[in-house]
C-alpha cells in the first residue's frame, strides 16, 4: 500500500522538484501583437501565419539552445488605444522576452515607445514608416523602409512606361501611406519628373470619383498611389471605370493578394517595390513558399514572408545568449544580440543597420536589404524585367 501511495506521489514530487515542468520552464515567450481583425487584418493575419510555421518549423528542430519558442498572440485590431494595451499585457502581464509588431505604422508610434520605456525589444516586420526606429535603441524592423524601396520603383517605371508626368493620390491620416507620400515627393522632384495635381483622402473612404475626376483632367502618364491595399484596389477600380488607362505606382501596401481579389485583371500594369517575391526562387524562398501553402492552404504574401524571417532573425540571436530566467537582464542580452544577426531568409539575405542618428536620442535598427520591382500581369505580380 505505502508503494502504491509513493508512485501516486511521485510525479507531484517531481513537479515539486522542477523536474515533471521542465520543458514548460524552459518555454521562451515570445509576444506578437498581430491586427487580427478589422481593416488591417488582410496583413495581420498573414503576419501571424508567418510566425506560427517559423515557430513550428524551429521547436520541430529542438528549439533554441533546448528551449522552445512559444508564441503569445494578441489582436491589436489595427488601433492604436489597441495596440498600446496590447504592448501592456504582453510586457508586464506576460513577461514576453520580446514583443513582434505591431501591423500598422500608426499603431507602433504609439505602442512602441512602451517597450522602450520598458527596455524590451518591439521588432516590427510591416511598419516602413519614416521615424519608427528613430523611437529608441529597443525598435528594430526587418520591415524595408519606404526610402529605400520606392526610389527604385519609380526609376524602374519611369523607364518601363517611358513616363514623362504623373499624379498623386495617398491617404493623409495614416503614418504610412502619408510617409510614403513624403518619399515619393522628394522621390519624384530628384528624378524631375513633374507632378500634374496631389489628391488626398481619408482612412475609410469608398468614393474616389471627385479626386480620380481631378487626376483625369491633368492628363498623367501614370499614377502614383501611396495607400494601403483595399483603398488602392477601390480606387484603380473606380480609375477604370472612368476610362482612364494610367498604370499604377506603388509602396509594399500593395503587395497582397487582397488587391487581386478585389479589381481583379483591372489591377494590371501595377509596379510595386518590394523586399520580397514569390518569383525569387532561392532556396530558403522555395521552401518557405511550400511549407506556407502546405500548413495554410493557401499562397504566402510578403507580410507573412518578413515574419517568418523575423523569427528566425530572433531565433538566431538566442543562440548568442544564454538565457538566465531574470528577465530584465535577458531583454537586454537579447537586444545586444539581435544587431549582429545576418540570415539568408526568404526575402533573401538581411542585416541589420543601424537607423539614422537623431540629436538628442539612442535609435534602433532599421532593414539593410535589396527592393524587388514587380509589376502586375494576370492577377498576380511578376519579377519586372
């Protein structure tokens, strides 16, 4: 009898001696704080899709030093108030060693800034705002800043199209697609090529007609479009029906399948920079793009390639550390780790650099990679030669 009650106990003293929890002990938080729902979702959940296959595929593989990754998820809704409180939760409530995003630009100028605060590493993969890493020495993205990708595009089209003028239309109440118009400003006054009229709409809005009604009038070669993916779609749509023929020129908000799903073939003649392309067919591109649409069903977009690179980037600074379980001290060791940290991932090879100095503060770590020209053929984007 006093056996059976010794093997009955034995694994409540095994849990009490650290030995029955060790596996659970060892577990790495790691927290994402993902548009999930609302408007931004067409990114987010893409985003979370990432970090999940990146994360199955490293704790398959044993983890990092023993220990697995596990992932903390939370819905940011695309909202600033949000993402702030979602920052909150998975910092001080969940102790995450890390938190991954937020989806938008706007959302992390005002969740960001928490983690700095907290010194603890906030790693965005979407945001390509101007300024965001500018917030601190804690922000870091693998996310390729509009400055670098869209001069390369505009050149790339000018010369595809043998443009001579163009117009505007961008979103003015959103950190990205209003930093991106910034960019393709100065972007288009160094490339002289002349602006025929700059049209503006706000966040939401469906009905284009009176700002396409100007850009008609002003007759342009083509188009440019600093927007996120639905209003795009919406506002090439409306563009055709118009009768206007003017190909488009857009930032990496337009690189999603969401933009076929809703103007179809009219969405064609698109060019669009881009870190990241299902036509780049290395190695690591190839099998990411198989274990994707293995696991999801469905085809990867680039938010969901600069995820998976993201953790993997992260798994790589794990192996340079040695976790100690005081979580302060293992923020900062990460976060030590992480500028060192060069992979060839499916977005191809990366590094880290080092933002541009701001008088007065300590800055974080910006995207130091090539921009993709792709352009828009049959429903999809193709590499552009």
């Amino acid at each position: 009898m006093q056996f059976k009650t010794l093997l009955k106990t034995l694994p409540l003293l095994m849990l009490a001696a650290g030995l029955g929890s060790a596996a659970h002990a060892a577990d790495v938080k790691l927290g994402l704080a993902a548009a999930l729902t609302g408007p931004a979702a067409k990114y987010g959940v893409a985003i979370k899709n990432g970090f999940t296959l990146a994360a199955d595929e490293v704790n398959a593989a044993g983890g990092v030093n023993g220990n697995k990754l596990q992932l903390i998820i939370e819905d940011e809704q695309g909202k600033k108030e949000e993402a702030i409180n979602v920052f909150k939760k998975l910092i001080f409530k969940d102790k995450a060693l890390l938190v991954f995003g937020p989806t938008l630009s706007n959302s992390a100028f005002a969740a960001d800034p928490i983690a700095n605060a907290a010194k603890v590493v906030a790693f965005g993969t979407s945001n390509t705002a101007d300024g965001i890493t500018a917030m601190g020495p804690f922000t870091f993205r693998n996310s390729v800043m509009e400055a670098d990708v869209l001069p390369v595009t505009t050149r790339a089209a000018v010369k595809h199209f043998g443009i001579k003028k163009v117009a505007i239309i961008y979103g003015n109440d959103d950190a990205f697609t209003k930093s991106g118009y910034d960019v393709f400003k100065g972007t288009l006054a160094d490339q002289k090529i002349p602006v025929t009229t700059t049209e503006a709409y706000a966040k939401g809005d469906v009905d284009f007609k009176a700002q396409l009604t100007k850009i008609k009038a002003s007759n342009p070669d083509a188009i440019v479009c600093s927007c996120l993916t639905e209003e795009a779609a919406n506002i090439i749509l409306q563009t055709r029906a118009l009768g206007m023929k003017q190909p488009f020129i857009g930032g990496n908000g337009l690189n999603s399948p969401k933009l076929f799903d809703i103007a179809k073939g009219a969405g064609d003649d698109t060019i669009m920079g881009s870190p990241w392309s299902p036509e780049n067919l290395t190695p690591a591109n190839k099998a990411f793009i198989a274990a994707y649409k293995a696991k999801f069903g469905s085809d990867p977009d680039q938010f969901a390639a600069q995820a998976y690179d993201a953790l993997h980037v992260v798994a790589d600074a794990l192996k340079k550390i040695k976790l100690s379980g005081a979580i302060d001290k293992d923020r900062i060791a990460l976060q030590q780790a992480l500028p060192s940290v060069t992979i060839e991932g499916a977005t191809g090879k990366f590094a880290f650099r080092k933002a541009p100095a701001v008088t007065g503060k300590e800055v974080g770590y910006d995207a130091q990679q090539e921009a993709i020209v792709n352009i828009a053929k049959g429903g999809k984007f193709i590499l552009l030669k």
